[in-house]
C-alpha cells in the first residue's frame, strides 16, 4: 500500500499512455514540486458526475492510473506544463482532503493477467492501431510501439478510439488485457462500417 496525491479529471489515462497537463492551482504546482523532490508519481482518477470533484453530485473513480511526470515547461501563457507517462493501473483503497484542498489516496497497485497471444478474431484491431500510429503525432512518438502485446494495443486503441469517458473507465477497470480486446473488437467494427 502506498499513499499518493490524487488527481481527479474529466479523462482516463491508461498505463504506458502519455498526458500532457496545465497546472494553475496552488495545490497542483505544490504537488507537481513535491512528486519531482520525492520522485513519486500522482494517481489519474475519473471525475464522474460533474466538472468539479468539489460538487457534492461528483465523486472520482476508485480504479485510476498512477501518472510519472517525465518532462515540464513553462507554457506561452505563463503557466506550468507537464507531460506525464501512466505507469500502473491502482485502486484507491482510502481518500481524503488535505488542508492546502489537495486530495490524497491510500492505493494498491492492480497489475494485469499475464499477456496472452492476440486472439486471432482481434488481430484486424492491430492493423488498425498499426495503419492510424504514425498520425498520433508528438506524444505517441516517443512510445515504443509493443504490438504482439494485447494489453498495450488495447490500451492505445481505448485511448484514441471515440468514445465515451465511462466506457474508457470501463476498459481501464478490466485487467484481463485479451477481454480489453474483446471488449473494444465490436466497438472499432461498428466505428469501422460506420466511417
């Protein structure tokens, strides 16, 4: 078990996927300072239910992503910038509020079932993730492409897929990383005729 900052979003990350973000808070430039000392990451939950997880009808998921900062800048408007990589995926066992407004958590990491092959029905998904890769542009140029490997193909696929906040959540919350796969093949069909 381990206690790390939380930072709750309109959006899922997944492990291994890149997030760029604009810190403005006083509680957020704090936490940024303290993970770059302490070397620890912050935990991405999804705010559900509201645009501020200071509303009494929001709550943040209890599966996120612990997010590692790997690089930061001062953006043209004055503000901080940083570019995370998701590294596991975590449950929040315990949260809480800290004094200065940020929220904490007490989490365990969820790791996945082990890697299995690519169910053959599912393999058209890699050649899809293969074909759109190359536009992804910046973020994804730096990610090594892992493509005999079901969960990173799903996770890449759930990530730029268009889809709903939830169903993202949904994908994040199984840990079987062939069922991801399953999960997402009817979706990308559909999207796939649809186009």
């Amino acid at each position: 078990m381990r206690t790390l900052p939380l930072f709750p979003l309109g959006s899922v990350l997944f492990p291994n996927g890149p997030l760029s973000l604009r810190i403005f808070e006083p509680r957020y430039v704090d936490m940024v300072s303290r993970c770059m000392r302490e070397n620890i990451g912050f935990v991405v939950t999804l705010l559900v239910d509201g645009p501020s997880v200071d509303r009494a009808s929001s709550y943040a998921a209890a599966i996120g992503t612990e997010a590692r900062i790997v690089d930061f800048n001062r953006l043209d408007d004055g503000l901080l910038g940083i570019s995370c990589l998701g590294a596991s995926r975590v449950r929040v066992l315990r949260s809480w509020r800290e004094s200065d407004g940020l929220n904490m958590g007490e989490i365990i990491d969820l790791p996945d079932t082990e890697e299995g092959p690519i169910p053959e029905q599912c393999r058209y998904l890699v050649d899809i993730l293969r074909r759109v890769y190359p536009d992804l542009g910046e973020p994804y140029a730096a990610l090594e492409p892992r493509w005999q490997e079901a969960g990173w193909v799903a996770d890449r696929l759930a990530e730029i897929a268009p889809l709903e906040s939830t169903v993202r959540q949904r994908l994040l919350e199984q840990l079987d990383p062939i069922g991801r796969l399953e999960f997402l093949s009817p979706l990308i069909r559909i999207a796939k005729t649809d186009a």
